[in-house]
C-alpha cells in the first residue's frame, strides 16, 4: 500500500515542481530525451463546506439511519487534494507526440449527512486514474485512460457496517479509449 500511495504522491509532488515553457522550443534545438518541458501539471486543494460534502460512494446516503451521529460508515468528504501529471518524455522525432499521465483525488473527512459535520482531516483514500496518449494535431489527442477501484486508507479499509457500498467508488473500475480537443488559449 506504501508503494502505491507513493505512486500517487509523487506525481502530485512533481506537478508543484514542474514548470512549462513559456516560449515556444523548435524541433532542432530540443533534446531528444526528457526535454526542459517533459513534465506539465497542477495540484488542488478544495474543501466542501458543511451540508455540501463531497461523496464517493462509499456509504449509503441514509448512512445517517444505521448509527446518526455515530455511525460506522461515515465517508463523507471535508477536503479533496488533487492533480495532474502530465510527462512528455521525446523531444524530438516521431515519438514527440507521445505522453502519459496521472490524476489521483484524495478524499479527507468524517461526516454523516444530516448527522454529522466536522472539519476532521481523517483520510479516507484515494481516486486516481492513469494512462497515456498522443497528439494527433490540430489540437486532438487520442487517449487509453485506466480507472481503477478506489482504495481506502487505515481503519476504513474493512467494512464499515449496513451502510458501507463497497469499494467501487462513483464508477467502479474501467477503461476508456478517447479523443479530447483542446481550443482557445489561456490569459493570464
């Protein structure tokens, strides 16, 4: 489990550090492997204030009735650290238009709706997908994106009583193959 938290950690860790051009680099003067612009991503904090939090679905909405305020399933999230990583390790050749990526979202909170509202920092696990793609150009990308279950953290990995869903999360575990398209620029 340290492995794989690791593995999501760092991506976010990377996405503080990573910085992108600002000037546009030409094909020529480009090195060939891990150019100065390899890594592009941010980082987010959020928090859901009381009465609005955030739900993985992990435990039933009415987990209320099994348990109020004491409750054993109560996976109602406070606060949500996220990111992107975006890695584009060619520079140059045909192989450029190539990159992988990450996007882990991790849930902290202990909250029952309409029960429960704290603003405790518990962990409670994390989201993240993973996969890869290439530029097709004129602003499309194909992309191959790996969803998989959510993983709980600490004492809430075993089940948490009547109202606990399981570890599917929002969509359980899947795989798509897509195209996003990018347009506009960005003002800063």
């Amino acid at each position: 489990m340290r492995r794989r938290l690791l593995g999501v950690l760092l991506p976010v860790i990377l996405c503080g550090f990573a910085w992108a051009q600002s000037e546009s680099i030409t094909e020529t003067n480009d090195r060939t492997f891990f150019p100065k612009d390899t890594f592009w991503g941010f980082a987010q904090f959020d928090i859901a204030p009381p009465h609005n939090e955030i739900d993985p679905n992990l435990c039933n909405a009415a987990a209320r009735d099994f348990g109020g305020a004491n409750a054993q399933c109560s996976m109602f999230a406070r606060y949500m650290l996220s990111g992107v990583i975006e890695a584009r390790p060619f520079g140059k050749g045909q192989f450029r238009r190539i990159f992988l990526f990450s996007e882990p979202h991790f849930l902290f909170g202990k909250n029952v709706p309409q029960a429960l509202y704290t603003w405790s920092p518990d962990a409670i696990g994390v989201e993240y997908s993973w996969g890869g793609g290439a530029y097709i150009g004129r602003g499309f990308e194909f992309r191959v994106t790996q969803h998989p279950l959510f993983e709980r953290f600490g004492a809430r990995t075993g089940n948490l009583g009547p109202a606990d869903l399981g570890p599917n999360g929002p969509w359980g575990r899947f795989t798509t193959i897509g195209v996003r398209k990018y347009f506009g620029t960005r003002r800063w």
